[in-house]
C-alpha cells in the first residue's frame, strides 16, 4: 500500500541477498524471441494467477509471508496498488499478441479486484487508487469498455479533489490527513490520467488540470537534472531527494503526455533528460539496478513501461536498444524451475519464493518491444557504479552510500566503510568467458586501506592495497586481473579482518569488464 515504502527502499539496498535468494546456477543464454516473450508470459499467469478468484497471488509459493502481508485474504493476494500494475502486465501481454486469452482476463482481473475491493473508497491513499485510475484508462483504449472510462473519471475526480494551494500546489498523497505529503507518485500518474481522460472525452478541463499538476511537480520536485522523491512537512515544506527509477518512469510519462496533447517541445525534453538520467544513472552496465523487494522491484516496470511509450513516440534507436536488451538481460537471469524471473535482473533468479510485482517486472519487459532475435548474454557498457550494487552490512551498519564529496561518478560512492563483515557484490555479466582487466576507483583519505576481492566465490587477493590518497576528494585507481565466464559472474569486495583488511575507503566503481 506504499505506506512507508520509502524509507524501506533505500534501505533495501543494503542488503545480504533477496527473497529469491540461495544457490542459483546460470542459465544458458537465449534469444530474445517472441517465443520467449510468449513463455515468459505464460509462466507468469501460471505461478501467479489464481483463475477462480480472478486474482494474483502475492507470492510463487501462494503462502503469507511477513515480508509484504498486505492486501486481500491476509496477504495471500497482491494489494491495491500491485494489483494495478499486474493489470497493466496483462495489458502489455494483449498489446503485443491481441489473444483473447488476455482480453478476457482484463474483464477478469477488474471484476475480481472489485470482488475484493468493493468499496474502493475505503483507500486512504491517492497514489493507489491513482494507479487505478491510470491502469482503467489503458483499459478503456485498448477495449473501449465504457465502464473502465467511467471508472477512471470517477476516480481522477476524486484525488484531484485533494489538491490544494500547500506546498504551492499539487495532490495530497493520503486522504485522511495523516503523514502529510505530496509526492510524485500520486501526482505524474494524474497527469497522464487527465490527459487520456482530456482524450476520451474532448473536456479540456482535464487538459487544464494535467498542466497545473505538471507545473507543480516542475516547481517543487524537478531541479539540477534530478527528480525528489516529495515534499513534507510545516510551512513551504521540505523536499525530500530520493532516487527511484519508478518516480522518472511516471515523470517522463507525463511530459510526454502533455507534449503530444500540446506540441510544447519543452515537455518532450523533459521526458528525455528522465529517460537519459535512468539510463545513464540507475543502472549496473546498463541493467536496470536492483531497487529492493516489495514495492522497489516493481519500479523498473513502470519506468520500463513510460520508456517504451517515450520510444514509439520518437522512434529513438537508443531507447529501443536499451529495453531489447534488457528484455533479454531479464529473460537470460529466469529460473529453470517455473521460468520466473526475479527482481533483480542482473543475476540469476534465486531458489526462495518470488514476489508477483517482480516477476511482472521481468513479464512486461518482454512484452513492450519487438524481439530483436540476438542469441547470446548481455554484458552492457562494462561500467558498475558502486552506489548502485547490492550491499552488504554488518550488524545494520558499517556501510553505506553518499555524494558530499566531489569528483565521483554517477549518482554517489560507497562510504562509511571500515567494518568487518561487509561487502559491496557486483552483479557482472560477459558476453564469452575471457580475462579481463578490472580497474577500481577509490579514495583513501584516513590512510593506506585494504580489501579483499573474490570472484565467482573464489578469493583472487586476499588483501588488495589502496594507497592514501591526498583527501577524500582525490579519486584514485588501482587494476587487477581476473577470470570471467560467459554470462553472469559476481565480484566481491570485501572487509575482513582476518585477512588483514584496514581502515576507511569509498568506492566509486569498478570499470572495464
């Protein structure tokens, strides 16, 4: 229900593994086929799909589990807002093949959401029932079922009715006025929404609304080429500035409604620059970066999903290399067992149960574009923010991320790091087996540092040296080689102090691969 999501996603990414976790062997690789497209799918309506209920299961093993107990019948099925976007999936799946299989089960899915939902007023929070909105709107074009519309009017009239002159305008994220704030997630989807609705219906009200929403948004929580996450607290609040590729996804969606209901070429550069800051800052060698279990895993989807709108909307090559790539990125890391794939794309899909929202991520991705038929592994660009990788704590602490210090690149580095029992992992993918030269980039400013470094769990240097350097802000190298297979391989750096490991260092990435 995105009550306190935030916070717990930045948190996520410090993690020691995934709901998916435990001993996973790569796969072979394959071609992003529409064969591939069509399994992928399949396998996902079958782990997940309950038909009697007309409804998604939460979890690939149907159980409650703690971790996202959330939405009907205890948690045993996906909550309000997840539900949308498996919807949505459903939707990508008839886009790309018109089966009737899918057009049925869209009828389907909104008939068993209102069984559980039946009053779906009862929802305090605006972004979900926004989720709706937008996902019954989808509907209505794609089926021109009348009742979607109506649906969607009914809603959109609703939230908007909870924006107000605080903050200087824009959508209040929850109706009973707890936890006040405005973020984007319940503010980018209405615009989209509006505009379809402008669309359906010829009121250009709705079309005065999405830019008034739009402009608050450009106010309050676009700047500097990033995107903040809300706004909250007392007076003219305070800007909160969290990275989530989800929050870009909506954003460029937006702009890129408003630019086709208007011709303003300043929307369509907006919808570029979110685009470009993802691709560019989110991901690990060009996959999209892992963003946590529960709600995180589904926010590569929606940006996935807006990307591909920005694609056939401009005919970028780029975009489109972008997300064929990722379909098989995705597709490469599935499980041999049921053929899920997990959440984070970058390595294999673990042996634990996986979450509906994740597998639908890597479901939609195969469903957006054209296949582009390449039979082989994805190794991307060869560069791994260290910001953007799996961390691993030690007691809750002793490793962490930020940007004070100038120089980095990307959106940050590793800090805070002197703490036995730590790790930063690299999800590393190669298109063949080779050696290859690794360079590191770091800081040392407290003193000569030490870390060990392991690949595919083999210790290749025990303590590897990074020699002081003039301040934390004097950015360093130091290379190693080592052997890479073909297709998913993960180098460790680590702190231990058994093998003689020392004092601070910020990591910035490794590169070269």
């Amino acid at each position: 229900m995105m009550k306190s999501w935030g916070k717990w996603a930045l948190a996520a990414l410090l993690v020691t593994g995934s709901i998916a976790g435990g001993t996973a062997v790569p796969k072979q690789a394959a071609a992003f086929t529409s064969a591939n497209a069509d399994s992928a799918m399949n396998a996902f309506v079958n782990v997940f799909y309950d038909a009697s209920a007309k409804y998604f299961y939460t979890n690939s093993d149907h159980q409650i589990h703690a971790e996202h107990a959330y939405g009907p019948d205890g948690g045993k099925y996906t909550d309000f807002w997840w539900e949308a976007q498996l919807w949505e999936t459903v939707m990508d799946a008839y886009e790309r093949t018109h089966s009737s299989t899918y057009r049925s089960m869209i009828d389907d899915i909104y008939t068993g959401f209102n069984a559980k939902y039946t009053d779906m007023m009862s929802n305090d929070f605006n972004d979900d029932l926004g989720w709706w909105a937008l996902a019954c709107m989808r509907a209505y074009e794609l089926t021109g079922t009348a009742e979607y519309r109506n649906r969607a009017s009914f809603l959109f009239d609703q939230i908007y009715s909870f924006y107000d002159g605080t903050y200087g305008g824009g959508i209040w994220w929850k109706r009973d006025g707890t936890s006040p704030q405005k973020n984007m997630a319940t503010n980018a989807p209405m615009v989209m929404t509006a505009v379809k609705l402008k669309n359906a219906t010829g009121n250009t009200a709705y079309l005065t609304k999405a830019q008034n929403i739009y402009s608050w948004i450009q106010n309050r929580l676009a700047g500097n080429g990033k995107l903040a996450d809300h706004v909250e607290g007392s007076g003219n609040g305070s800007v909160v500035d969290w990275d989530f590729s989800y929050n870009y996804g909506t954003y460029l969606g937006a702009a890129l409604a408003l630019y086709q209901a208007t011709g303003t070429a300043s929307y369509l550069t907006d919808a570029n620059n979110a685009a470009s800051y993802v691709i560019n800052n989110m991901t690990l060698s060009n996959t999209p970066m892992y963003e946590g279990e529960n709600d995180g895993a589904g926010f590569k989807m929606i940006f996935m999903r807006n990307l591909n709108q920005l694609r056939q909307a401009t005919g970028n090559a780029s975009y489109l290399n972008f997300l064929q790539q990722n379909a098989t990125q995705a597709y490469n890391h599935r499980r041999a067992s049921d053929q899920i794939i997990g959440s984070d794309w970058t390595g294999p899909t673990g042996a634990g149960y996986v979450q509906s929202l994740a597998a639908a991520a890597g479901a939609s991705a195969l469903q957006l574009v054209p296949a582009d038929g390449y039979t082989g592994n994805i190794a991307g660009n060869g560069n791994y923010e260290a910001e953007n990788t799996l961390l691993v704590k030690a007691g809750g602490g002793g490793i962490l991320t930020e940007s004070s210090t100038a120089g980095f690149s990307g959106r940050g580095y590793v800090a805070g790091w002197n703490t036995n029992g730590t790790a930063v992992k690299f999800n590393v993918n190669q298109n063949s087996a080779s050696t290859r030269t690794v360079t590191i980039r770091y800081a040392a400013g407290a003193g000569n540092a030490s870390r060990y470094v392991s690949v595919n769990g083999t210790v290749v240097q025990s303590n590897l040296s990074f020699a002081q350097t003039s301040g934390w802000g004097d950015w360093k190298t130091v290379t190693l080689s080592v052997n890479l297979q073909a297709g998913y391989n993960q180098i460790i750096i680590g702190y231990d102090a058994s093998k003689g490991n020392t004092n601070y260092l910020n990591l910035d990435k490794i590169y070269g691969l």
